[in-house]
C-alpha cells in the first residue's frame, strides 16, 4: 500500500492543473469542482450516488495473466478486494477482464459494485461486453440479469470509495485538436505537474458526441502464445462505438514500481456497445464530460512475479 498523498493538494489544485494542461489538447475546457451529480440516474445507472469518502486505486493481477497464455488459477472476489483495501463494503469501479469462472468465455468487464457490508447486502451493476459468437459484433449485457456472484478475473484496474455524494472534479472538453486520449492527456499532464510523485485518478466520464475505438477481448483464451503488441492486435476485435458511452477510467501519473498498468478505461452504454476505450476516432465533434477525484492510496494485489511489457495499450 502506498500513500498517494493527493488530497492534501486538494480538488481545487487538481482542478487548476488539469485545465491549464487539457488545453493543449482541447479546443474547449472547463475545469470546476462541483458537487457530484447523482449517479443513480441515466446515463450512469451506478448502484451509488458519488464516489467520495476513503478514495482509493487498486491494480489487481495483471497483463501477465492473461499473455502470453491464459493463468486459469486468477480469479478474484470484489466483497474480498474491498476487506484486502480496508474498505468492507466499498463502491468500486473500473476495468477489468470478465468473470471467466462463471461467465465460461473470456469478455471486457465494466466494473460497478457496491460490496457487502455489515448494514447493507451487496449490489452488482457492472456490464460485461463479449464478441458476438454469430456475427463478430459487440454484446453487452448487464452482469446481474443472469448471475448472481461478485468475481472478476486476470486483470483489473480499481477506483474505489465508500459511494458518497460530495464535491468532485468536473471536466468538460470539446473538439480535440492534439493527438492524446482524454485519459492520456490528463494522466500525462499530473505526471508533468507531479514528476517523480505518483498521484491517481477515477471516477466516470461521458463521451457525449461522436466516436471512439474500442476493443473486445475474443470469448476464448488463445490457444498459442501471444507474444508481442502485434501478436495481441491481431487476437483483439476493434470495434468503433458510437456516443453516448459511460466510460470508467482509473489512472496514475507514474509507476512508483509496482508494475503498474497506468491507465484502463471500460466504456458501457445503453444502446448495446461497450467494451476497452482506445480514443476519439472524430476530434472535431468529439465532447467528453466528466467526473474525477484523487484517490488517497495505492493497493497493489497479486502482483505477477514474471512479467513483460507487451499489451498494455
Ligand atoms: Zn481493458
């Protein structure tokens, strides 16, 4: 466990840097602290109004569970991540692969669950996203209508917090101009801020208008080793989504050497699509409107002991 140390720079900071540094990127920005909109209601559906109270990020396991070839054996359970982060009953959101020990089949998984606690059972929002075995196309269901356990599996990036409403950093951009993702853009630019000192990042944003490419992880584990970026780009299926998305992006400035995956972002949406988010693929129509707080500690579980470089984009 690490001490970020973030909040003692406050939201306000925060908030200060990231609108000098999106503007690099952007044609339009709007920087504000805010009260967190209620995330109960559309388009965000979560099982919680905010995501303020004991702000944390957790990496689970990692890329090398998955590449060159599957581990079957790393398979996790959110109501213990959140005891193993000393939150019991945390609302965690993130990225992650899909329950494969319940599912049968390897997906994308949006990850929205409000573990158990003493005073209330726990809740299971998250999306998962799988290759349509009939025609290649996306589909996206809703974990809860047909199972009924809180796993993940493999992989999984983190943002946890005790669910409350309270002030949060709002950003609107509009129109990119420069070549970052909007993740990319604000991880880089706390990290340019930061230097050496690793801050995070999570929360939830929107793609309001236009495009993004995504990807979706093939139902079954390849059966060959993959072991190279080429390698993982031809086993992926790209997909381009169409806007509204409900991303869910966790990211940290640098790797304080845990072996860190520095950004993830799952997308979902409620006309279907959802998966991995890439980037805008329309820069002059693209607008993202979002939702962010520091989170206070870094947990690192399961770490892989062997590891690589490859398919981390
Ligand atoms: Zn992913």
């Amino acid at each position: 466990m690490t001490f970020f140390g973030s909040t003692a720079c406050g939201s306000t900071s925060f908030s200060r840097i990231l609108q000098k540094g999106l503007t690099d990127n952007f044609a339009e920005v709007q920087v504000s602290v805010v009260d967190c909109p209620d995330l109960t209601k559309e388009p965000f559906t979560f099982p919680i109004k905010g995501i303020c109270g004991k702000t944390r990020i957790a990496e689970v396991g990692g890329v090398p569970y998955l590449l060159p070839l599957v581990n079957e054996k790393k398979v996790y359970d959110l109501n213990k991540i959140a005891k193993d982060i000393q939150l019991p009953g945390a609302f965690v959101l993130g990225a992650g692969a899909g329950p494969f020990q319940t599912l049968g089949f390897n997906s994308e998984f949006m990850l929205l669950v409000q573990t158990e606690s003493e005073h209330r059972p726990p809740v299971n929002g998250s999306y998962f996203a799988r290759v349509n075995p009939a025609d290649g196309g996306c589909l996206l269901e809703k974990y809860s209508e047909k199972y009924h356990d809180f796993g993940c599996a493999l992989l999984a990036n983190l943002f946890a917090s005790e669910g409350q409403p309270g002030k949060v950093i709002e950003v609107k951009v509009k129109r990119r101009t420069g070549k970052l993702n909007f993740v990319t853009c604000m991880r880089q630019t706390l990290e340019k801020h930061y230097g050496d000192k690793p801050v995070g990042m999570g929360g939830a944003f929107i793609i309001q208008k236009g495009k993004v490419k995504t990807h979706i992880m093939p139902a079954e584990f390849s059966s060959c080793p993959l072991n190279s970026d080429e390698d993982v780009n031809k086993w992926l299926h790209f997909y381009e989504m169409k806007a509204p998305l409900v991303c869910l992006p966790v990211f940290v400035s640098r790797d304080p050497g845990f072996d860190l995956r520095l950004e993830h972002t799952h997308c979902f949406s409620h006309h279907g699509e959802g998966g991995h988010y890439h980037y805008d693929t329309t820069p002059d129509i693209v607008e993202y409107l979002g939702y962010f707080l520091p989170a206070e500690f870094l947990y690192r579980i399961d770490q892989p002991k062997e590891t690589h470089s490859f398919g981390r984009d």
